[in-house]
C-alpha cells in the first residue's frame, strides 16, 4: 500500500477510534453469525438507536448536500427556486434489469419521495414497489459506509493504489487473469467502458450475472429466429391474450399492466373487452387476473403450449394431448385466439424454458400478431449471452487457476450464485478480489476489497427502459458515504487518474449522438428524464420451424413427482431489496406474508402430505437440504411446490439479517427455474409466520361485487339492486359549498400490486413495525389490499380490493371521540389531529372498515438520523399512542390548493393527486372534486358499477369502487375459471 | 377528654345486664339476637378496631395483597413507560382486558352503595349490618374501575381532556361521546359514594374516639369525627341528608352502569349495538355487586365472628336477591340471541353464532355455565343457608361476570364487518399482571379498612336495637 | 367543681332514649328553650321535642340539583353552537347526546349540597365543644342519653334547674363547666 494512502487509512482510522469511543455499540454490530441467530428477536428499534451516532457521524455532513455537477430539475424549474418547497428531478432506475423513468421529489435537497415520469415509456408516470422502496433505500443506515480491505476500514485512495499496481502487471500480459463480473447491464456507458476495457486488455473477461435474468427470453429468440430478441408485447392491441407462466402485470415494470388494463377498461362500457387466458403454476396477479386461469405443474407448460401450437395448425414432434388442461378448453382458448388472430398475443414467463418461448413466437407469428400485439427488437442487454452459461465459464476458469483478479462490480454472487457452482469457495482461489456494492453483503465479507456503492440517486448513470430507450440517470444529493459507481471503478482500470462517473456519461452520449449543441441536448435529456427516439428499433424476422419438430425438452412428470419452482420474492425480488423495511413489511399481494418466505403449495399436495400452514418442511434436492414453513396456496398447481428467493440473507443489514429461509442452496445451474423430484419432508415444528390478513372468504357478504360483463350488459341493475343506500338520516345534511373531495377505486383495473401502499407509506411517514407487531395484527398500512377468494380451493377466483379510509360523511370514528381528535372538514375530510388524540381506540371500534391504525407503542424512529432525513416533512411523525389513518393525502390537497389561490382560481381536475393514485400503474384509483360534475371521480361515480362498501350502514362513505368485471368465454364457461364455490377456505 | 374513656366502659358495663335483659323477653326473627345492649354493640364492634390484638390471617393477607398491589403498581408503571402495546390489543381488537376490568370492577361498585341506599329507603332493618363494608367495598372497586378509562389510553397523561376546561386549543369533550358521559357518571358515583359513606361513618368516628385509650388514636378518630357530639338537631339534618343521598344514590347508580351500556351499545359494532344494553349492563351490575358482597359478607362473619350481625338471615336475602337477578340476566342472554335473529341483520346473527361456535366459544359456555347455571342452586335452602356454598358459588359468579364482559368485548370486536379485518387477541403477561394487581389492591383496600374502620355501622345497629325495644 | 367558676349548663345522664325523650318533652315545657339532647343515635322526635322544625336540607339539595344540570347542560349547548361548532360525524347540534352528563351533574350538585349543607348546619368541623368537660359525656357516642340545659337560658338557674332535672330520674345530674 502507498505510504500516503496508508497515512490515509490511519487518519481515518484514527477518526473511527474516536467514534469507538462515542458509540462503542454501533460499531460493534455483530457479525452476520450472531445477527442471524435472532435477528427476529431484535426489537428494531433498539438496533436502530444503536446506529444513530454513526450516521450522524456520516450523515450529517453529506445530508443534504447537492452534486457538484449542474443537476436539471423536473417541473419546478427554476432550480434556484428558493421558497423552500420541493422540487422534483427526472431520473431512472434500473432495479430489476430493466429501467423505470422517475420523478423524484427534493426536499431541501433531501430525496424523500419517487414518482413515475410521465414521459418515460416504462412508467407512464406509474411505479411499481421497488422504484417506490428505492428512496428508503438511500437512507438505509446500514447501507456500506466506508471502503473495507480484509473486513478493515480503509480509503478509496488504497483500492486505486492498489488497482494501479496490479493494472502495471497485467498489462504485461494483456490483462490475462482479470475478470470483471457484473449484473445485467444496460446502461450504454457502462457497456462502452467494459469494451474499451476489453480492448485495452484483450486476455480479460466480461462475467455478467443476475439471479432473475432473461437468457430463456434470449435463448427463445435463438431458437425461434437465430438471434437473441427482446419481444415487445402491445397489450393495448390484445383483445385475447393468453399467459403461459408469465406475470406480465405483477413482478417489476409498470408499463405491460398499464397497457392491458387501458385495453380491456369494461367499465367505460366497451362493449367488448378483452380476455385473458392464464395457464400457470404459481399465483400470479396476472392469474389472478385472468378470466380463465388453469393451474398446471411448471413443466407441463411446454406440452399445453405445444398442444396450443397444434391446435393453431403448427406442425409438431409430439402428437400428445396435454395432461393439464381440459382439450375442450384448450380447444376453446385457440379458437379464441383464432378468431382474433392480429389481435390475440401469447405470452410466456421470463422462467419457462426457451422452447416455450419459441412455440410463443411460432404461435404470434402464425396468428399474425407479430407486428401489430408484438414487435421484436434486439435485446436490451449490452451482453445478451448465458448468464448461467457465463458465471459457469468464470468458475471454470478460476477453478483453472486462470483467475487472478476479480472485480465485482454491483451483485452478491456469493449470496445468489447457484448453488453447484460453489461460488463462494472458488473465490477465495483469486489473488485480488474487488466487490462494489450498495451493502457490505456476503460477497462483500468474501473479497478483499469492498468498495460502498452510490446508490442511484447519488451517483450519475444511464439505462435503457424494457424498449431500450435510454435515460440519464442524475443524482439528487452527493454521496452519503462517499459512494462509487461502476464507472468511476472502471474508469480506474481503465487508467484514468480523476474517475469521475458525471465525465463517464457525458462524454459518452457526447460521442454517441453527435448532436450540435450537446448542451441543449443534455439539460433537455436531464430535464425530461428521456433521450428522444434512443429506443431499439423494431426488427422484421422470419420464424424457423425446425425446432417444432424437434422432440419435447421436458418429459411429462411422473405422477407422485414433486417439482420445486424457483421464483423472484413479490417483495424483496431476489434479495436485493432484504434490507428494506417496506418491502419486507409490505404483505406479498397473494399470500399477505410478511417478513418471511415460505415453500408455497396447494391444497391439494399439502392434504396428501398432511401439512399445515406454518408447519415446517424439509426440502430435500440434489443433497441440499433447507427447512421452510408451508403455507398454502389456494390455486397453486398441484404436484409443486413454490420457493421465493431473495432470503436467508446473512449480511443484508440489520431488518433482512436471518429473515426466511434461502432458496439458492437449492438452485442449480442446470435447473434454475425448475427442478424435477425434491423431496418433502414434515418436521414436527411450527415455524410461525406473520400474515396481514388471516380470513379470505367474504362470508356471504360483498365487500367485493363481481359480475361478467355478459351478464352486465344483459341488466346493468342487477349487480347492485340489494343495495340499499344511501338510507334516510336524521340529521340534515351538511352542504359542503366549495370543495367536496371524493375517490373512486376501480376494482376492475386493480391487478393488486400494492404501489399503493408502498406509496402511502413513503408519502406519510408511516412507520414498519417488524414482525412481532405485525403477527400481533398492528401493521401500520394507511390503505391495504383486501384479497378474497371464491370458489374451490383448487382454482378459486381471485379478487383484490384496495382499502384507505372511505373518508365517511356520516363518520362513525367520530361521534364516540370523547375529545374531538377526529372531526370533519368543510371540504368533507375525515381529519385525526393527531395531538388532540388521547388514545381511546373507540374510533377504531366504530370503524367497520377498520382502516385506522394505532401506534401502540412508539413506532415511529425518531432516534435515526438519516430516517429523519427520509421523511416527508410535509406530515407529522406520529408519536406512541395516538391513532392514524388515511387523509387523503391532504398536505398534497393544500398545496395545490395554495398553488390555485395564488393563481385565483379553482382547483381544477387532476390538480390534486393522491399517493396511492400517483403510483397505481393501471389508473384504478381516481380522486377529485365530486361537487364538478366534470371531474373524472364524478363520471366515475356516475358509473352503474359504483357502489359503496357497507352500504347498508349509511356511513355515506366518499370512497366508492366500480364492481369487477370478468370476460370468461361463453363457451368455457361450463368449464371455466368461474365454477361455483365446493370447498370453503379456511 | 381522654379522661373520660376509662369510665364509659364500666357505665357500660353497668349497663349491659338490663338492657340485655329487655333483650331476652323480645321475639321475633331476630335480625340481632343474642344478648345485646347499646353497650355491648359498640364494645363489639369498635373492639375489632380498637382493642383486638392484629390477627395472624390478617398479616397473612396483608402481606400478600401488598406483594399483588405491588405488581399492580409495577405493571401500570411499565403500561406508562412502554405504552399499551405491552398488552395483546391490536387492531380490530383494541380493547380487551383493559375495558373488560373497568367493566367488571364498576359493576362490582355497583351494589354497595345501592344495597345500603335501596335498602334504606325501603327501611329494610336487614340493611343495616352490611350496609357498611358493601359502601366500602363500592369506594374501593369504584376506585380501581376508575383507574382502567385512564390507564388504557394511548396516552393516559392526557386524560384530563375529557373534562370541560378552557384551554389553549379552545376546545370541549366531545359530549356525545359515551366516554364523555363515562367520565361524569363516575366523578359523580365516586364523589356521592363517599359523601354517603362518609356521613354514616361520622357518628362511628365519635365512638371510636370516645372508646380509645392512646391519645393519638383519639385524636386521629377525633379529626375523622369532626366533633360530632350527638345533638338531635344533628342526628336530624345528618338523617335527612343521608335519606336524600340515598334517593340520589338509586337513579344514580342505575344511570351509571346504563351509561357503561351505552358505551357499547353507541358503537355499530355487532354484538353491542343493541338497546337491551343498558338495563342490561344494569341488572349484570347488580347481580356481581351481590356476589361480592356475599363473597366479602361470608368472610367478615367468619374472621371476626359476626354471626350475631350478619345473620344466616342477611345470606338468604342476599342469595335471593343474587338468584333474582342471575334471572334477569338469563333472560337478557336469551333476548340477545332472540334479538339478533330477529333483527335479520346479517351482522349481528354472525356475531351470535361466533360466539357460541367461534374461537372464543369455551368463553362463552364458561361463562354461560357459571352466570346462568351455578346460580340456580340458590333455589334450595340448603344451599343458601350453608355460607361457604354461598361463598363458592359468589366466586364463580364473579369468575363468570368476568369472562361474560371479556366475551361481550372480545368476541364482537375480532370479527366485525369486513372477513379480511378480522383478528383474535391473546392477553401477555402485562394484561394478567394487571387483572390479579387490580384484584390484590382491591382486597387490599379492604383488609385495611376492616382493621382500622367500623366495619359495621354502630349507630345503625344501635337504631335496630332501639327499634326491637320499641316493639316490646 | 366549686363556685364561681363559670358554667355552661348543667347535664343530666339517661339510659335509655325513651326516658330522654320524656325528659326533652318536659324540659321543653317547663319553658326552657336552650336545650340540647345528646344521643348515640336518632332518636325518633327527640329534635321536634326541643322545638324544631325540620330542616332545609331538602331544599338546599334541590336548589344544587338544578344548578348542577342547568350549568352542565348550557356550557354543552354553548360549547357545540356558540363557542366551536363542529361537523362531527356529519351530525347537527341536538338535545339528546347532552342528557346523559347533564343528568349526572344534577345528582351531583344535589349531593354535594345535601352533603355540605349538613356540615354547615351541624356547624362541623367543631373540635372542642363544652359538653365535652362533662366526664361521663363520652357515653354519649355509645350507650347514654343526656340532656344539657344551658346556663345561658334565660329561665337556668343554678338550683331550681338541677331540682326540676331529678326529678326526671336521670342516672345522674352534674354541672358543665364552660
């Protein structure tokens, strides 16, 4: 190490010591072992305290500090703006492998809340969980503070030191020994920078690896067309589409459920909407979506797609009917898609094997979709090839000896590698070892060098959207902890001397589009979070058929089989998001699980084991062994059993530590979608899970009103004729002059993502409460996502209904408060003055939609200091005892409003947006003026699907739902999705 | 004055042989047979306070009762420190244990007071030996049942603001919330229970300062009795007052325990939301207010050997009285369930089945079991004149009036309208240590008051004798 | 007690309430009118034998029960209409919601009165009284009747009072000193 950089190290070190002494604890958090021992135990609280000094130590300083560089805000231009309000800036994210375009809000120059940009073609304006989690993120206190050499505190100075001195070597010999490994990238700079590496050292290597890749989707496209392609779907063009395997509207991305809601919006009275065939193993919302949904075994997939592509006249190797679903179905859904050929899709999940990719192209292209439904581009990835396949080679290699400097750059390889390929144990085998990263996670702890990433609001970047359209990705704030980029790392090892990540992004566009005035170009790219026509243009392709002959790649499973399916969690994906509170707490849309994974079966596989929920399991699999708890899917496909990935983490920080159980020890390189014949054990324990909602049946009542669109079409009246409201009151009606604030939910749009959620949480400071509070029933969530279920446990219906307070006008929470803590408002708010409440809870009792929530102890964490820096300093910070609930964002209602005053004028539609609605991708949630007869939330209400929930308690709720409406085919229907209730759910 | 003790009691002796002797030639059920003189009352009865030595039971149980207050006191402690989280509330059930104490304690405060008030009013002369402890044992539940509308706030420091002050922040209660309404009938029944009970003491106060021997026990009895001297016109107004408070103390009460109805039965939850609530509550009240006062009557007699007071007599009409009223509160279970199905809504039948199927089903049959079956015992007259049967069957009322407010509470909450908002409680050891503390306190209170107050009203059984010496 | 010494009155021990009701009765009508009985508990006409006549106990309890309910009853309908209305579950201002309280600050004002009234009346707290120098005067809380006519009746005199109270057979007769 040089002496200056060792001096260096020393300073700081000497700096840390003085920390030692102000906060011994915090710096003695213990190692992942202990951690996770009980990190369950661990009152979150507590060890968050524990973490106070040391932010404020790191913290503080940087806070709220802006880049250096000119950063170009959204809307609110001029930056200089200087009345302290917030303003927003466009940026990008690329969290799951493909970028969203955001808006993020600055508060004082402090990051605190995520929009959709409205511009971005993968947002639309819309989010999803993880872009709306991603600004906790930033503040995470356990987020990697500072560079580590052998787990030692040390500077960015020794990495380039050291960096440099081993460059001089390997350039001898043209770089032969080093490796770069990086997750899917997309950003063109990045990619450019990894290639003029390459040229500079032509014996390196390029390593690319994501747990949740898409080399099926690539290798599809391989076989289909003899190039790797990134199909594009139109869903706004479907009318029928059928899903094999794929969760086009859950999972990451916004844009695909946009599009197929906006398709098939029964309730604007289209007359003929469009209808979704889902054909899938585990629940997902798209199957939960789906008018007809067939639950079938993974690998049966490919067989039902091949018996599709018969039916549609494909030629075909195998000549056998599909063991899952009905023909008569099978043949009802082709017929579908026949008669609407140009306007059908097929589409197949990321997981299923590239076979099923390619019959879905065969299909498209014979139906005549290709073109109008789905359009072919080349993939987004800069490095489209195997992922497996390169991680494999990079093993090989280093096994070889042929390693000998490694470079990490973003990824856990050693948390999430599969599991045959002993990651972990081949890296200790590399002389130099180099890990960049958001966290000082596994791998962190395996190499020598660990170097604290930028998180993305805090470095500069560039990504391209699921359309290949680029966007600059530009920070709001200066690294907390002195972060690095990717780009800054390689521009080290490409031997620039000032590494800065703000050059890197520059001078690449600058040379890529050579456009007159760059500077133009960049403050509009800036300002619009968008580069103008950078998506990847469409390519014409001619479909080859020889690998329809070819025989079925997946025999069909023997009976008594049970296949283990590997999927990204809902919540925390593939464990990236373990150390974030709101996802961790945010209920799993399907199961309502939080916290925690479980080994998901149904009904049917767990009554043959004899399991219950909460029993634990031993899944036996090529010799690796993991214990989980069950829990029981309604609809999920019997003879497997689902595994969410993404926990079990030991070094994700103090909230993911020890949390679940991890599902890589079971993935294989060769299987890592699917594997065939694990084995369950029952092991007498319980292992206890905390699940937000613990009834799923309605109890004959009708919280949630569904009915088919034939059926609504033939008498509109008859969905709502038992309703009884509103009923005659007492008490003379208050006018509400002026403003009469309303929302309207439309069930039928709502595909129960829970954005919103995620978005009510970080819009008003709501507080995670950890798992113990949460089995105790005390989450904190301002609006839940109901879900009910109707029908057999088999294949039952599934229906989500997104509840936030319904703001009644004759409010039953407030006649019992013995102290007019919640009152009303002229506008018709149902206000709680949180420091009038005393804390009786008799509100909550008289709350027959239960929507408020109660701090029954001190929730709130107002110790942390970068928390605090997270918030949104627009709502209070609820202290212990008092109780909370939704109020319809009201801080948002008062600034436009004050916005309108200044202007003298009135509100007009859409001015004010809640933050559920702003980050509902679909558009299910409305809200606005109900006395303009014109606003949107009117028409709605105007509906005759509109209905009021609990009517009959004349509450005179002001949030209302449109009723859902399904599509199944009339000639399916004997047999369809749909078929009356026969077992009752627990 | 202190002169003057050592004489009274020989004069007393003097006393006692004729006038015992107008005893013996008098008939009649005795409500206070044996051979009993004004003398001879009041040596009994201000003996037990003043010259009986400390009882080995007593010190027993004081020390125990201390160690369970203590718990009390530590518990509400940590309530205050942590917040009521420490409890098994949640959302939907975010009352449980709390409000089920507060319930049943003011129903336990119930009948003292209306016992001795009624009982006055409708000169029933069978009022007077238990008219004492049953006020005291009103002040003491009353006492801890105020505490529990304080101590389950979210923020108890803040309590104050139910009360009508002008403040800062201008504003009222909320007057139409029953709360509001709970916090006024208590202030009143609290504060009338202890005018009341205070100006049947005064006159016993005079005795026992007029028999003490140390001087400081005089003076301390002496301050209590604030120079009471017996004067007619005294005994006048103190009588006309104490009739008065009397006729107060009935409506009162009943507008108490109809008000603690209504606290449910003003929500929409299903299973409260019913009018029968109020006489309802009023005749639950009654019915655990007897119990206790047999539960407490039973003991008395049998520590301090008060058979000559409490008579087999008094336990009868007592066990009459709690068969009566374990009869009204068996028609108002059945009228419930009559009620839910006869209203149609489809809420309310849910909420009766639940609770007779549901996961709190054991509660409830417990409970139905020791309110509605145990009691009818009570029928024979065995049983109500074999006082530790009574005693058994007090405490199991009292166990089961317990689980029937728990029940009430619980079972309507955790399953109310919306399937997907339902819930279940499970108490923590914070909401036992509370339920035993409150308990511990409460005999606490009452082992204190037995040692160093009249337990039984001298100047009243006074009136007794006098009135059976009238007859002769 | 010798001469000279200033007396309060003189006192006469009874055994049992009839015979100091017969004693009031006639102390009564021979004319004296500072008279005052002692007894451990009421006796049954013993005060309208000294010539009372009732009390206002009665009317103070109303007159603080009507207070009571008309003060608690305007300050809820000031509070909810003049002072700070509010839209409170959507519903207007009315009666019934305030009965309730109102009722028991009625009983309350009632009570306190009777309670208060009483003290007042009997003018307690009064710690030292004369008759207490009487020294057998403690019976008086437990098993003795007497009877004190004052010194300061204009009909007292030293030895015709004491003849006219033996001749009521008291247990005995002794002078109080002031």
């Amino acid at each position: 190490m040089a002496p200056a950089a060792a001096d260096a190290a020393l300073l700081l070190w000497r700096s840390l010591e003085e920390l030692h002494e102000r906060d011994a604890p915090s710096q003695r958090t213990p190692g992942p072992a202990h951690q996770a021992v009980d990190a369950l135990a661990l009152d979150r609280r507590g060890f968050l305290k524990l973490m106070a000094a040391s932010l404020s130590l790191a913290g503080a300083g940087a806070c709220s500090r802006a880049p250096q560089q000119t950063i170009v805000p959204y809307v609110r231009a001029p930056a200089q703006l200087l009345d302290g309000g917030p303003l927003y800036f466009a940026t990008a994210a690329n969290l799951c492998g493909s970028a969203v375009g955001l808006l993020v809000k600055s508060d004082f120059g402090r990051p605190t809340k995520v929009e959709g940009n409205p511009s971005h073609p993968a947002s639309l304006g819309a989010t999803d969980i993880f872009a709306q989690a991603s600004v906790l993120d930033l503040w995470d206190p356990d987020r990697s503070q500072a560079v580590t050499h052998q787990g030692q505190v040390s500077t960015w100075d020794a990495v380039v030191a050291t960096l440099n001195t081993k460059l001089n070597h390997l350039s001898a010999e043209a770089g032969a020994g080093l490796r770069i490994l990086t997750e899917s990238v997309t950003s063109p700079t990045l990619a450019s920078q990894l290639r003029s590496l390459l040229e500079r050292f032509p014996a390196a290597r390029w390593h690319q690896y994501q747990p949740i890749n898409r080399d099926n989707v690539h290798e599809g496209g391989q076989l289909a067309f003899g190039e790797p392609v990134e199909p594009r779907y139109h869903f706004d063009q479907a009318r029928v589409v059928v899903s094999l395997d794929s969760d086009f509207l859950g999972g990451a991305g916004v844009r695909y459920a946009r599009d197929f809601v906006a398709a098939r919006r029964a309730a604007d009275g289209r007359p003929d909407p469009g209808r979704l065939y889902a054909i899938e193993c585990t629940p997902t919302l798209s199957g939960a979506f789906a008018d007809h949904r067939y639950p079938v075994r993974f690998s049966e997939i490919e067989a039902i797609a091949r018996a599709l592509a018969r039916a549609l006249g494909l030629p075909s190797a195998d000549t056998q009917e599909s063991p899952a679903v009905a023909a008569a179905a099978l043949a009802g859904c082709a017929r579908d898609l026949q008669e609407n050929a140009g306007r059908s899709l097929v589409v197949v999940g990321d997981a299923q094997p590239p076979i099923v990719h390619a019959l879905a192209h065969a299909i498209n292209h014979k139906l005549g979709n290709v073109g109008r439904t789905v359009t072919f581009t080349a993939p987004v990835l800069a490095q489209p090839d195997s992922q497996t396949e390169s991680l494999r080679a990079l093993v090989a290699d280093i096994a070889a000896g042929r390693v000998d400097t490694l470079i990490i750059l973003e990824g856990n390889p050693v948390y999430c590698a599969p599991t045959d390929l002993n990651f972990a144990a081949q890296l200790a085998k590399v002389a130099l070892t180099v890990h960049l990263s958001l966290y000082d996670d596994e791998t962190s702890a395996r190499c020598e060098w660990h170097i604290p990433q930028a998180h993305f609001l805090e470095g500069w970047s560039d990504t391209r959207a699921f359309d290949g359209t680029a966007s600059i990705q530009q920070p709001l704030i200066a690294p907390l902890y002195g972060g690095k980029s990717a780009h800054q790392v390689l521009q080290v090892l490409l031997g620039q001397t000032a590494p800065s990540d703000y050059q890197a992004v520059r001078e690449y566009w600058r040379k890529a589009l050579a456009v007159a005035d760059f500077e133009t170009f960049w403050d509009d790219a800036l300002h619009r979070g968008v580069l103008e026509g950078s998506q990847l243009p469409t390519k014409t392709l001619a479909v080859k058929t020889e690998f329809l002959l070819e025989a079925p790649t997946q025999p069909a499973p023997a009976g008594a089989e049970v296949d283990i399916v590997f999927a990204p969690d809902p919540t925390i994906w593939d464990g990236r998001f373990a150390n974030n509170g709101w996802l961790q707490e945010l209920p799993k849309p399907l199961t309502k699980l939080t916290w925690d994974n479980a080994a998901l079966l149904g009904p049917a596989l767990a009554q043959r084991l004899g399991l219950n929920n909460e029993d634990r399991i031993e899944l036996r699999y090529r010799g690796a062994v993991v214990t989980a708890p069950v829990w029981i899917v309604p609809g999920h496909a019997d003879g497997a059993v689902t595994v969410t990935l993404g926990y079990g983490r030991t070094r994700a920080g103090r909230i993911g530590n020890g949390v679940g159980f991890n599902a890589y020890l079971l993935r294989h390189s060769g299987a890592p979608w699917c594997g065939r014949g694990v084995r369950i054990r029952k092991t007498n324990e319980q292992y206890r899970l905390a699940v937000t909602q613990h009834h799923f049946t309605m109890e004959g009542r009708s919280p949630v009103r569904a009915t088919t669109i034939a059926q609504f079409q033939r008498d509109p009246a008859a969905l709502l004729r038992d309703e009884r409201s509103p009923e005659p009151s007492m008490y003379e009606p208050e006018p509400y002059k002026g403003y009469a604030w309303a929302m309207s939910i439309n069930l039928d749009a709502c595909i129960g993502c829970s954005a919103c959620t995620i978005a009510c949480q970080s819009e008003n400071n709501i507080p995670i409460v950890g798992k113990t509070e949460v089995r105790r029933g005390r989450e904190m969530h301002w609006i839940r996502v109901d879900r009910y279920y109707q029908g057999g446990m088999d294949r039952p219906q599934t229906y989500f209904q997104p509840v936030p307070c319904m703001h009644c006008e004759h409010a039953p929470c407030e006649a019992v408060c013995p102290v007019e803590a919640t009152v009303h408002d002229s506008e018709g708010l149902n206000l709680q003055v949180y420091n009038r409440c005393v804390g009786t809870r008799f509100c909550s009792n008289n709350c027959p939609y239960k929507v408020r929530r109660f701090n029954f102890l001190q929730y709130a964490d107002t110790e942390t200091e970068s928390l605090k820096a997270q918030r949104n300093p627009e709502v209070t910070v609820r202290m212990r005892g008092v109780m909370e609930k939704c109020t319809y964002c009201v801080q948002r209602i008062t600034n436009a409003r004050v916005e309108a005053e200044k202007a003298n004028r009135r509100l007009r539609d859409g001015e004010v947006v809640t933050a559920c609605q702003a980050a509902c991708p679909t558009g299910a949630i409305v809200f606005g003026d109900r006395n303009d007869p014109h606003s949107r939330v009117s028409s709605a209400k105007a509906s005759e699907l509109d209905y009021a929930l609990l009517a009959e308690l004349n509450t005179r709720p002001r949030t209302t739902y449109l009723a859902k409406l399904s599509n199944p085919n009339p000639e399916l229907e004997k047999t369809g999705a749909s078929d009356p209730a026969t077992e009752t759910l627990p | 004055m202190s002169s003057a003790a050592p004489e009274a009691l020989p004069s007393a002796m003097l006393a006692s042989p004729e006038a015992a002797g107008r005893d013996r030639d008098q008939a009649g059920a005795a409500l206070l047979p044996g051979e009993h003189s004004y003398a001879s009352i009041s040596e009994k009865i201000s003996g037990i306070v003043l010259t009986a030595p400390t009882a080995r039971w007593w010190t027993i149980a004081f020390m125990l009762c201390s160690a369970l207050t203590l718990v009390f006191f530590g518990a509400i402690g940590y309530l205050f420190y942590k917040g009521v989280g420490i409890w098994g509330l949640n959302v939907p059930v975010v009352w449980a244990f709390d409000i089920t104490n507060y319930v049943w304690w003011i129903a336990i405060a119930m009948s003292g007071t209306f016992i001795s008030a009624a009982l006055h009013l409708t000169r029933q002369p069978w009022g007077a030996s238990i008219s004492r402890f049953a006020e005291a044992m009103t002040i003491f539940a009353l006492a801890i049942a105020g505490m529990f509308p304080i101590l389950h706030l979210g923020r108890p420091w803040f309590f104050y603001w139910l009360a009508p002050y002008p403040n800062v922040m201008s504003l009222w209660p909320q007057w139409r919330s029953p709360l509001v309404w709970d916090f006024f009938a208590i202030l009143a029944y609290l504060l009338l229970s202890l005018m009341f009970w205070y100006l049947g003491l005064i006159p016993d106060f005079a005795t026992l300062r007029d028999r003490a021997r140390r001087r400081s026990v005089q003076i301390a009895y002496g301050l209590l009795a604030l120079g009471w001297r017996g004067e007619a016109r005294h005994w006048q107004r103190r009588q006309s007052a104490h009739l008065l408070l009397a006729g107060l103390a009935v409506p009162l009460v009943v507008s108490v325990h109809s008000v603690v109805g209504l606290d449910f039965a003003t929500g929409n939850t299903p299973g409260w939301h019913s009018t029968i609530f109020p006489p309802f509550f009023v005749a639950g009240a009654m019915f655990s207010g007897f119990a206790m006062a047999m539960t407490i009557a039973v003991l008395l007699r049998r520590a301090f050997d008060l058979r000559d007071f409490i008579t087999d007599r008094h336990l009868d009409n007592l066990a009459k009285l709690i068969l009566a009223m374990g009869l009204v509160l068996a028609y108002s279970y059945v009228m419930e369930i009559f009620m839910a199905w006869y209203s149609a809504d489809r809420y309310e039948i849910y909420t009766a089945l639940n609770r007779m199927r549901g996961p709190y089903a054991p509660v409830y049959w417990a409970l139905i079991l020791c309110v509605v079956v145990v009691p009818q015992a009570l029928w024979s007259r065995r049983v109500r004149h074999s006082p530790w049967v009574l005693f058994a069957i007090s405490i199991v009322i009292n166990v089961g009036m317990w689980l029937e407010r728990f029940m009430l509470i619980v079972t309507s909450e955790h399953r109310d309208f919306l399937p997907s908002a339902w819930g279940m409680f499970y108490p923590t050891i914070w909401d036992w240590a509370i339920l035993f503390g409150s308990i511990g306190f409460f005999a606490w209170l009452l082992l204190l008051f037995v040692r160093f107050l009249p337990l039984i009203s001298m100047t009243e059984m006074r009136e007794l004798l006098a009135r059976q010496q009238g007859g002769s | 007690m010798n001469e000279g010494q200033p007396v309060y009155g003189l006192i006469a021990e009874f055994s049992s309430p009839a015979d100091l009701l017969h004693a009031a009765r006639s102390a009564h009508g021979a004319g004296y009118r500072r008279v005052e009985a002692y007894s451990p508990m009421p006796v049954e006409g013993l005060a309208e034998a000294l010539g009372s006549h009732g009390n206002r106990i009665s009317l103070l309890a109303l007159a603080g029960g009507i207070l009571g309910g008309v003060l608690t009853f305007a300050l809820q309908w000031y509070s909810v209409t003049v002072d700070y209305p509010l839209n409170i579950g959507g519903r207007t201002p009315a009666w019934p919601g305030l009965v309730p309280s109102t009722f028991e600050m009625t009983v309350l004002g009632a009570a306190l009165a009777a309670f208060f009234g009483t003290l007042l009346g009997n003018g307690l707290p009064r710690l030292y009284h004369p008759v207490f120098n009487e020294p057998g005067f403690s019976a008086a809380s437990s098993d003795r009747f007497f009877l004190c006519i004052e010194a300061a009746d204009p009909r007292f005199d030293t030895q015709h009072t004491r003849r006219f109270l033996e001749q009521l057979q008291p247990l005995k007769v002794s002078d109080v000193g002031a």
